[in-house]
C-alpha cells in the first residue's frame, strides 16, 4: 500500500514524495533554479525524506507514538495545512483534535512541533531524548508564521564599520587559515551561528530546500519577504560557484560515507563586491559580523595556516623569507659541519 495513510512506522514511498512536497510547500513552478533537472530533483527529494524520517523517528515513532498524537503521514499533511494559516498555536491544537486521535495536551503539542520541523527545517521544541547540537525555538503565542517572522526579523543590533567581506572570506578560508570548523546543519535557525567556543560555525546546507521555498512564498509566506533570497546569498558568499578550490574542497567532503549533504550548495552563484557589503545583509547581518570578527582575530598557529593565510601581505612576504633563510641557513651550517668532522677524521686515520 503506498498511501499517506500509512502508519508513520513506515517510511513515505518514493512515489508519494511529490505529493507530500506539494502538500508542504505547493506545486513546483517552472521558476524553480536548482531543482529544474530530474536528477537534481531526485536529489533533494532522497535529502528531505532523509531529514523527514529523522524527525518522524526522533518524535512520532519514538517509544512506539506515545509522546505524539500523529499516526499517520496524512496526519501530518493535515496539521501542515493549519500551520500555514493566520492561526494561534491553541486554535491549531483545537483543529486537531478534530481529526488525530485522542491524546493529551502534551502529546498534540509535540505533534505540532514535529510537523513545523519538518515545515520549515527549524528545530521546533526541546526532545529530552534528542542528541545534544544547536538550539532548538520555543514557539509558544501567535501564529507559526508571525512567530518566524518576528525572530527572523530583529533589527541588526551590531556596528560593521570598517569590516569588509573580503572575495577570500570563504568557507574553505574559514577552515584553512583561521581554524574554524564547518559544521553542516539541518537547522536553519543555526546557520551561520558560532559553535564550540568560537572554534566552529554551522552552515545549513539544504540549497534545495531553500530554493524550492522560494515558490513557495507566494501561496505561504511563513518567512519574510527577502529572507530565503539573503540566506542563498550568504551560502553564494561562503561557497562561491566559480572558486574552484572550494568546489573542490566541499565535493571531497560531501564524498565522505555517511556524509549527506545538498550537492547544490555550490551551485547558488557567485557574489560580486557590490553584494558582498554587510549592509545588504539584514536577517544574518549580525551573525555575519561576528564571523568576520573571529576570522580576522584568528592567527596563524601552524605552517598550513601560515601558508593560506594572505591577509596581510606585508607579514606573508617577510614571514616566508625568513623562514627560508632560517632553513638555508640551518641546511648549510649542517653541510659544514659533516665536512668538517669528514676532514677531521681523513686526518686522523691518516
């Protein structure tokens, strides 16, 4: 049986997914960039699914259903439907009810925070048993698309003057030179934010994901107008489609097993150095100014980094000179003194 009727023990049937993409987000608009190739399409489709049974696993199937009220992924279509309207979290419980089965109100309100996860890619809602990783939104007055609008939409509280979105300021960069960690999230309210002490920065890498919401906005805008187009533009920035070196770097890592990761993500574009001003980014503007300032504070601590690091020209140069007269130096003084004790001991024997 291939239904959305199916118990959710069983995983969505590949045939189904279109159905439930449309049900998510509407049909698929000849507009769409990334997703226009079946392949690429197929792509997307094994990445969400994979994502989708993730948090089906981690909430709906979890100790055999009994911390949610969903039983079926008709369910889930159904609760998805009232999230996109203009209603309070309440008024979506109360519509609930009408159609999931009697549970409690603890139990429909982890069902609600399944079905926004797997709406918006956005951690909705604190699983004790869930592994430990970014932040997780309490979403808990108004409707679900005024509450993504109001945390999405915070003014930038922090200055960038003088701070410069260099054409080197990259991923690969962030990784090579200053040390930062890249770690990829299926949570988008994590991107971009630092982790670990500073030491690593989470990058939602779900390209498809965000391109195909670009549609999607004219029949649901549960984000704000202008914030899926900025957050492809900071992944042009951190990825650029044209630097071959990152392509490369980021494809050896998507390569890796058990690694899954959008392929599309070095595909958004390039950012010229009009685009590239902190003042044309308004959602992740902060989080962009606090990246650059650990970057630019980061300092060489080994001879790779000292290597990539061509920030400041002016150390580089006299950096790498000396080095290699040190070494010439040493190598010389070396040869010297072998030939002194070779001489010293002809001598002796003779």
């Amino acid at each position: 049986m291939t239904s959305l009727d199916l118990n959710l023990k069983h995983h969505i049937h590949y045939s189904l997914r279109p159905a439930v993409v449309e049900y998510l987000w509407g049909p698929q608009s000849s507009r769409v960039n990334i997703l226009g190739q079946a392949k690429n399409l197929e792509g997307f489709f094994a990445l969400y699914f994979g994502y989708y049974n993730k948090q089906c696993d981690l909430i709906g199937r979890h100790a055999k259903g009994k911390y949610s009220s969903v039983e079926s992924h008709r369910d889930i279509m159904g609760i998805a439907q009232l999230l996109q309207q203009p209603l309070t979290r309440e008024e979506v419980r109360k519509h609930m009810s009408s159609f999931l089965k009697v549970a409690d109100k603890e139990q429909h309100e982890t069902s609600i925070n399944l079905v926004a996860r797997l709406l918006l890619m956005i951690k909705f809602g604190d699983v004790p048993h869930e592994c430990r990783g970014g932040r997780y939104l309490e979403w808990s007055y108004g409707s679900l698309p005024e509450f993504v609008h109001n945390y999405f939409s915070c003014p930038p509280a922090r200055s960038h003057d003088r701070i410069k979105l260099e054409k080197s300021f990259s991923a690969l960069n962030l990784q090579r030179i200053a040390g930062i960690e890249i770690w990829w999230t299926d949570n988008l309210a994590d991107h971009l934010r630092m982790m670990d002490d500073d030491k690593a920065i989470a990058v939602f890498h779900h390209a498809s994901f965000l391109d195909y919401q670009i549609d999607n906005h004219a029949n649901s805008p549960i984000f704000p107008d202008g914030f899926i187009e900025e957050t492809l533009r900071t992944i042009a920035l951190l990825l650029p489609k044209y630097d071959q070196a990152t392509r490369n770097w980021y494809r050896k890592v998507a390569s890796n097993p058990g690694c899954h990761l959008d392929m599309q993500l070095v595909e958004i574009g390039n950012l010229n150095a009009e685009s590239r001003q902190l003042e044309n980014f308004k959602y992740w503007h902060d989080r962009l100014v606090i990246l650059k300032q650990v970057y630019d504070d980061a300092r060489p601590t080994t001879l790779s980094q000292w290597w990539y690091d061509r920030r400041n020209g002016a150390q580089w140069y006299p950096f790498w000179i000396a080095l290699w007269v040190l070494v010439l130096t040493t190598f010389f003084g070396l040869v010297q003194c072998i030939e002194g004790a070779l001489q010293a001991y002809k001598a002796f024997r003779s």
